[in-house]
C-alpha cells in the first residue's frame, strides 16, 4: 500500500453498486484531488501513506541497530553513524509514526463516520494539520540526510546543545510536527461537542472516541511545552543563550522536567487510541457488548489526566529530591491501575461471547499479552529503588517497546485488518494475515525479552560497543528482529495484494453493530446518504442491526 | 532461592548491602508480572476456547459488570502496586540517605573517562579503590555534559551534572573487580566509558591509601591531564585552604567562628540555617556548591547578598577542595581523616 499514495489506479471492480453517488476513493481521481482534498477520508489515506513511510524508514533503521549489535565491537558502521542511526530511529518512529498513526489515520477516518457526521468540525484545518506534518517531516528528513543529530530522540542538554552534530532541522522539524498534532486534537475535541448525531449521548458514544478525546486534550495541552522546549534547545544551539548551561547560569535538568512534561503523556497520546481500538474489535469479535462501559471510558480519561502527572519517573537518578521521586512514584502507580481496569474490563467482555478467531483477535490476544507484561514492567521501573539499577539500562528499551511496538503496534495492526474492508472496501487473505500475526508476536517476544534480560544484566542503551558477555542476548534480539521483518513484508505483500484484487467486503463484514459499519464499504464522500439518528450503543449484540437509523434526505 | 532466582533473570552479582535488599523487590516484581501477564493471556485463550463461535449469527447475552466486580478491578492492582511502591520507596530513602560515617569520594565525569579523587589527597582515573564492608560515598559532578555512574554490581546509578553535586552510596560486600558504566548517552565513545570499581579488604586499602599518601610516584595512578590536575601531594584540605586564601572567600568568610561579611565557616558543615526567605536548609555539599555558583539563591537570614558567583572560576576539583575544606573546619574535633591502619 505503500507504494501507491495516489491510488489513480484504482479500478472499480464490477461488484461495485452501480447508482448512488461514488464513494470517497473515486470522487476526483487526479493528484490534485486528492492534495486539495478536505474529506476527512481523504486525508485519512494521505496519512496513513505518510506514517507508513515513516514506519518504513523507522523500521529500516531499526534493523540497521540490530545489525550493527550482533558483534560487541564494530560490526556494520561506525560509532557516529550508529548514534546518528538510533536518533533517527527513536525521531522518525516517535513523531512520524506513533503519535500519528492511530488518530490521524483510524481518527479521520471513523470518528466523524462514528459521530454519524458527514465531515470533521474543521475540514480544512484537518487537511493543513496534514501538510504541517508533511513540512515538518520533511525538514526532519532532509537533516538526517544532511548531517543527522546524533542526541537520541531525547535532546538532553547540554549535550544536544553542545554536539558537533547538525541539531537543528530536526529540532525545528519535530516542533511542526507538534503544530500538526495539536490542530488535530482540537478538530476532534470540537467535532465530539458538537457534530454527534442526534441521539449519540456521551454513554452511546464509541469507546475509540473517548479514547481520542482523552488523546486530543493531551495534545492539546502537552504538546506546545515540546514545541517550546524544542524551541529553547535550538536557539540554544544556534545562539548559545546559556539556558540549560550551567556555566552561564542555566539548569541542564530543567530541559528534562519540561521534555518529559511533554513526552511521558506522549506515551499516552500514543496507547490511548491503541486502547479505543481494541475496545471496539474485541466487542465485535465476541459479538458481546463491552463490560463495564463506564469504566473503560472514564479510565480513557483518568490516564489522560494522571498522565501529566508522572513525568517525574524519569528523574529518579537526576538528582531530583528523594520527596519528589516519591511522589512521582506513586502517581505512577495510578496510571497502572487505569489501564488495569480496562485489562480486565475487556477480558470480561469475551466471557460468555461468540469469539470468532479472525485476524484482528490475534492481534487483539497479542496487544493483551504485551500491554500488561509492559505495562506491569513499566510500574516496576516506576518503582523507585527498583528504577536505580534499570533506569537508562535495555530493561527501559525492552519496557517501552514492549508499550510502544508491541501494543500500540498490535492495535495498529488489529485496525488496519479489522476496517481494511471498510477504508478499500476489499477483502484479504485471512490465512497469512494469521500467518503474519503469529509471526509478529513471536518475533516481538524473541526481540525485547532478551532485552529485559540484558537490562538486568547491565546493559546500559544506546551502547555501540558492549561487552561481549552480553553477545548471546543481543544475537538473540537480532533474530528476534528478523522474524518481525518477515511478518511485516508479508503483511505488505497480502494487503497489496488485497488493495488489487481482493473481494468485494459488503458493508459490514464482521457482522459488527459499530456505527461506521453502516455505510457502503467504502463509505460516500458524504459519509451517510441521509440523516443519521442513534438509537441505541455501538455494542448492543442483542439487535440484529447497528442501532443507527439512516433517513434519505427528502430533495 | 536468591541464587537461583538471579541466575535466570541475568542480574550481576550481588556485591553491595543494597543489591541484596533490591534484588528480593526485583524477584517479587517480576514474579507477578510474569503471573499477572501469563493469567490475563491465558484467561483470553481460556474464553476463546470456552466461547467460540459457533454459528455466524450466534446470540450472546448482555453482561454488565456488579460494583463488587469493577472495585475488585480497581482493588487488586492498587494493592500490588502500593506495595511495590511502599517497598521501593523504603529502599530507595535508605539509598539517598549516605551514612554520616561514609567515606568520601569525588568523582567527576568527563568524555569519555571517570576521574576519581579521595580527599586524603590522591586521585585516580577509571578505577575506583574502596574498601569492603566500609560505606563509602560519592560525590558526583561533571566537566562538561551529562554522565551516569552506574555499578551493575552494587545496583546503583547516579547521574553526574555540570555545575552541581549530585550523591549516591554503597558498601561493597565482596572484594573483586566491579565494571562502571556511564549509563546516560554523551557522545561519540559514550560506550567506551568505562570504569571500574576495585574493592578491597579494609586493611588492603588502608595500606593503599598510606602507600598513595606517601607520594609514591611510581604507585600513583594518576596520570597528568592538564586541565583538571589535581597536586598530588596534599590533601583536598590542604588544598581548599590554599584556594580560600587565593580566591579571596577568607576576606569575608572566617574560619574562627565569628561572623564577618558572610557566615563563618567554622561549623559550618551540615549546619542547619534559615534563609532569608524563612527557609531551613542544611549547609551540605550541594547547598555549599550552590553557594559558591549561585550565591543569590540561598542567602542566610542576617546576610546580606552580596557575594559574587564563581561560576566558571572554579574547576570542578576546586569545588570539591573548598568543600573539603569547609568540612575540616569543626571546633569540636578535627576530622581531616586518617587511615586507620598502615603508617605514614
């Protein structure tokens, strides 16, 4: 799919409903209508090319790392070309895959469908959202050609003020890219108020859309401290202002406290949506209505608000007061207890179901599996004394991808199998989409487990040259990697596929009672060809039907 | 059990007292972690299994939760993680909270080496001597960016900064050879950063320590790097005097215990003083270094404000030196430390 960013090609197969308006893909099928597109749609599929890409190049990366950590001395590359390369790899991963790849591309796509809206609140603001992202991606791309910072996706200072390195377009990069997140969230959080269809009470509406609510006011709020911080590190950089310079009056730590204030609810802006999706899936596939609604909602909410609370955890070893570094360990805790309640919640919603093993409930299994294990790691780090001897160690790396790779990506892909026939209207191979699935759990266990392990051991991240007790761990790890490598070009290979010649997917192939399966597959540039009234929840299994109700309009 | 447990998960050895009181958190972490992940894995597959579909449009009932259930949801995790949290915490207080009786160690970060220096006077690169079943503390700062001082061995890590004091302690319980890592990325050989730690038995270090004082050239491991060369010969003491005089700090601190311009220094050490602002702080090594680059910050009621920063006029080494200084000066007794075996 990756390949193809205008799907010019696209040829309407001859089970196509022949009257009734065309849907969103074969509205205009020239670049320029789709580069002056306001569909939300639209904007969706010019997303989730562009976070492909950035998933291509971060994934490239990636196995570059895992290469060139086969041998404890120089295997592949130098050691400034390795620290350039887990720079890039951690920047283009963070900013140009995960923020944006569940809600700018899932987002756009459903959350005016599930709204029972005909667009978002701001369609034009939606598509600039899109080309800050792009300007910003870009100027980030073109330092790492030109030079690449060699800081770490975190720029802690004065390091990243004081290396030879070229700094700045990536800083200057990543700060546009926060302007693109937060006009994101401020569409969705408008829309939600103010486009819901009548009858779609807050206790109606779709759990993926408070979890982008709760995401959009993380984005809101967290982000211009990023954008400002970045800001300071770079004229920092270029002017030599001496504010994170200790010799000139500045404090190098306060750098950490405003970058985390930002990035440890970015971790959130990240897993919420992945929350809201398996949310959705996994009460499609059990055909049961999700237990304890409430709870798994407000719980959305509660991550959002405690997650700007914790930002602390990252200092236990900064020097930061020891009744500073227990409250932050605490309020750590309580973001463990939200997303515990959704854990369960959701693995109470399949007792006394109708499971249906597809492609997406594997995913779903998997994204169980690494979000508590990397969840549960995650309040262990929290865990002060504990912290002392993993902090900065392959036991965080191994925690956070465990959260970041394996859960949101698990989620990711539980949303790209699970509305694939409603986004192309076309079926794929169900057979190597389990193929892929199983192959991509194995490979994430047989990747970051030795990474805890290493962890423990000693291995401090971002170590080019190690020593060699640590070899067997790290070979482990790189075949681990090269599983997950396999997993994905299939996955490339059977969606292609799919987006070609796959089947037609009729409406609502899952038999779900979410909303957006209610629309033709793919849905019309108008999203519904009526007025959409909400009867009842997107989870009601004891209807035969979605409980929205379509009235055409009288011309 | 402890053996075993620490086998399979990978941990180093245990060489300090706080290794072994951390690891026992560490097992029961990870226990339940690997239980809770494991049943909530298993608890799907066992559903999955149960409830199958088995016909396309199979009805299902409508299951709400009771309140019982949902606070069990809330209950249960609350309650291991506040016990996770009550016990790290306890452990963690224990290890920011050096004992009075701890040795002293400078240690100063820089790309890419660890320097060591002992405020008897000697000084050291990469390789930190220490002797066992003695508490030992250190006090960490940084020439340039930011560094981490990690002892897989002792399970400790603590990041050294420009411009301050930052501390952290240990006693090392088994006599061996202890790699340091630096565990926070500084650059280019940020992985070819490495130190080591050497403990020795008590009377070993003593004798090495004497064998330093003595100035024995040839058993000395520094090695002359201009830009922080430390004298060896001369204590850390003797050379904060020299520094109070030529820095001129003496023209208004005095070292007799009356007040001049600024506080005495006499006592000073760990003195418990009010600010201007009404504020307790205790005159410790990061307070005395703050002081010294930052005199406005934290000025003692009675003072006025007037002294001038001495940021980037003194080197880290200098710093420490003063502070040693300030430390010897005690009316009640002299704490210029000793060996306590071995002779000069």
């Amino acid at each position: 799919m990756s390949t193809a960013p205008v799907p010019a090609s696209f040829v309407p197969g001859p089970e196509d409903p022949a009257p009734g308006p065309p849907h969103y893909l074969k509205d205009g099928t020239t670049v320029r209508s789709w580069l002056l597109t306001v569909d939300h749609k639209r904007i969706a599929i010019l997303y989730l090319v562009s976070v492909l890409v950035g998933l291509f190049l971060g994934g490239m990366f990636a196995m570059a790392l895992r290469l060139e950590l086969l041998t404890p001395g120089p295997t592949i590359m130098d050691a400034l070309t390795y620290n350039r390369m887990f720079t890039l790899h951690g920047v283009t991963m963070i900013f140009l895959f995960m923020i944006p790849a569940i809600p700018a591309v899932f987002g756009n796509f459903f959350l005016p469908i599930m709204l029972g809206a005909k667009d978002v609140a701001f369609p034009k603001l939606n598509l600039l959202s899109w080309y800050v992202y792009v300007i910003g991606g870009a100027l980030a791309l073109w330092g790492m050609v030109h030079g690449g910072a060699d800081t770490g996706w975190t720029f802690y200072t004065p390091y990243s003020t004081t290396t030879p390195t070229k700094v700045l377009p990536i800083l200057l990069g990543a700060s546009i890219i926060g302007f693109s997140s937060i006009l994101t969230g401020l569409n969705f959080i408008v829309s939600i108020h103010t486009l819901r269809a009548p009858g779609l009470t807050w206790t109606r509406m779709p759990l993926f859309l408070w979890s982008l609510y709760g995401t959009s006011i993380i984005q809101i709020l967290a982000t211009p401290v990023l954008t400002l911080v970045l800001l300071l590190v770079a004229t920092e950089a270029a002017f030599g202002f001496g504010l994170f310079d200790p010799a000139r009056g500045g404090d190098p730590v306060m750098f950490q406290h405003l970058f985390w204030f930002y990035s440890h609810p970015a971790v959130y802006i990240m897993v919420l949506p992945a929350m809201g999706v398996i949310s959705e899936t996994i009460s499609t596939f059990s055909r049961k209505n999700i237990f304890g609604y409430r709870m798994v909602a407000f719980s959305s909410l509660g991550i959002a608000f405690v997650g700007f609370f914790t930002w602390g955890h990252h200092l236990f070893v900064s020097g930061q007061s020891t009744f500073d570094a227990g409250a932050f360990g605490i309020l750590s805790m309580f973001v463990g207890v939200f997303t515990a309640i959704k854990v369960f919640n959701w693995v109470a919603t399949l007792y006394k179901g109708a499971i249906s093993f597809k492609t997406p409930f594997a995913y779903i299994c998997g994204f169980l599996y690494f979000l508590v294990f990397g969840g549960m790691t995650g309040v262990a780090v929290a865990t002060v004394s504990l912290d002392v001897h993993w902090h900065d160690t392959y036991f965080v790396v191994a925690h956070f991808h465990f959260i970041m790779v394996g859960a949101v990506m698990m989620a990711f892909l539980a949303g790209l199998h699970y509305w694939f026939p409603k986004m192309f209207g076309k079926t794929y191979h169900e057979g190597w989409g389990l193929v892929a699935a199983s192959l991509i759990v194995l490979g994430f266990n047989a990747t970051f487990i030795p990474q805890f392990l290493l962890g423990n051991a000693g291995m401090p991240r971002r170590y080019y040259a190690y020593h060699e007790s640590f070899q067997a761990l790290n070979v482990a790890s790189t075949a681990g990697a090269t599983l997950l490598l396999f997993g994905f070009v299939i996955i490339a290979i059977y969606l292609v596929l799919a987006f070609r010649f796959g089947g037609p997917a009729g409406p609502n192939p899952w038999g779900s009672r979410g909303f957006e399966w209610v629309t033709a597959s793919p849905p019309i540039t108008e999203n519904f060809d009526g007025e959409v009234e909400v009867t009842g929840t997107p989870y009601d299994y004891q209807e035969d039907q979605p409980s929205v109700r379509v009235t055409p309009e009288a011309e | 059990m402890n053996e075993f447990l620490r086998t399979m998960l990978f941990l180093p050895e245990q060489a300090s007292s706080f290794a072994e009181q951390v690891d026992q958190l560490h097992y029961f972490v990870i226990i339940t972690t690997l239980i809770a992940s494991t049943a909530v894995g298993m608890g799907a597959i066992f559903f999955f299994w149960r409830y199958r579909r088995r016909v396309q449009d199979q009805k299902t009932p409508h299951v709400e939760p009771t309140v019982l259930i949902e606070a069990l949801f809330v209950a249960v995790p609350l309650l291991f993680f506040v016990s996770w949290f009550v016990m790290g915490f306890k452990d963690f207080i224990t290890l920011s909270t050096p004992p009075r009786e701890a040795m002293d160690v400078y240690v100063m970060g820089k790309q890419w080496m660890w320097k060591f220096a002992y405020p008897q006077g000697p000084n050291s690169i990469s390789t930190l001597r220490v002797p066992a079943d003695r508490p030992v503390r250190l006090l960490l700062t940084s020439r340039d960016v930011i560094h981490s001082f990690y002892v897989p061995a002792f399970r400790i890590k603590q990041d050294a900064l420009p411009g301050r004091y930052t501390q952290t302690w240990f006693t090392a319980t088994r006599p061996g050879r202890y790699p340091v890592f630096c565990a926070e990325y500084c650059g280019l050989t940020h992985s070819g950063m490495i130190g080591e730690v050497v403990v020795l038995p008590g009377p070993e270090f003593d004798a090495w320590l004497a064998d330093q004082q003595r100035g024995l050239a040839d058993r000395q491991d520094a090695q002359d790097v201009r830009a922080e060369r430390v004298e060896p010969e001369g204590s850390m003491v003797e050379q904060g005097r020299v520094l109070a005089t030529s820095q001129g700090c003496t023209r208004c601190h005095s070292v007799d215990g009356s007040n001049h311009i600024g506080p005495t220094w006499l006592d000073l050490y760990r003195r418990r003083e009010l600010t201007t602002e009404g504020k307790a702080v205790e005159a410790d090594e990061p307070y005395l270094t703050e002081s010294m680059m930052d005199p406005k910050a934290k000025v003692v009621s009675g003072f006025d404000p007037v002294m001038p920063s001495f940021r980037g006029r003194l080197s880290p080494p200098e710093v420490a030196a003063l502070v040693e200084y300030i430390k010897s000066l005690r009316s009640d007794r002299v704490v210029l430390p000793t060996p306590r075996r071995g002779k000069l």
